[in-house]
C-alpha cells in the first residue's frame, strides 16, 4: 500500500500567464509553506513588516551613492 497524495495538474495556455497567476501561484505556495505553522497571524505581519522595512533601507540608501 502506497502513500496517498492528492495532487492536481492544471493546463493554462501559455499566453494567459498574467500577474494574477504569479500571485494565485505565491499564494499556493505560501499555503503549502506555513500549512503546520503555529505562528499567529500578528507575529507574521511583524515579521513581514521587519523584512520589508529591511529590504527598503539599502535601495534607498543606494540612490544616494
């Protein structure tokens, strides 16, 4: 008896790819990455929050050099 897993394959013409699927894709794929985490939903946006005030500061000091 094997292991059972449930697996869909859906077929898009290549000419729909828009930024709407790019983002039902990272949605997807968020949903499968946080599936057994037990963070609440404050701490992640605090995490969020740090991470892009971090990714914000170097651009804009580099527009200065």
């Amino acid at each position: 008896m094997g292991i059972k897993t449930k697996e869909y394959i859906i077929r898009i013409p290549g000419d729909v790819y828009t930024k709407d699927m790019k983002r039902m894709f990272d949605f997807l794929r968020y949903k499968k990455a946080t599936k057994t985490s037990k963070a609440s939903s404050k701490k992640i946006d605090e995490l969020v929050d740090a991470v892009r005030k971090s990714r914000k500061e170097p651009k804009q000091a580099l527009r200065y050099l």
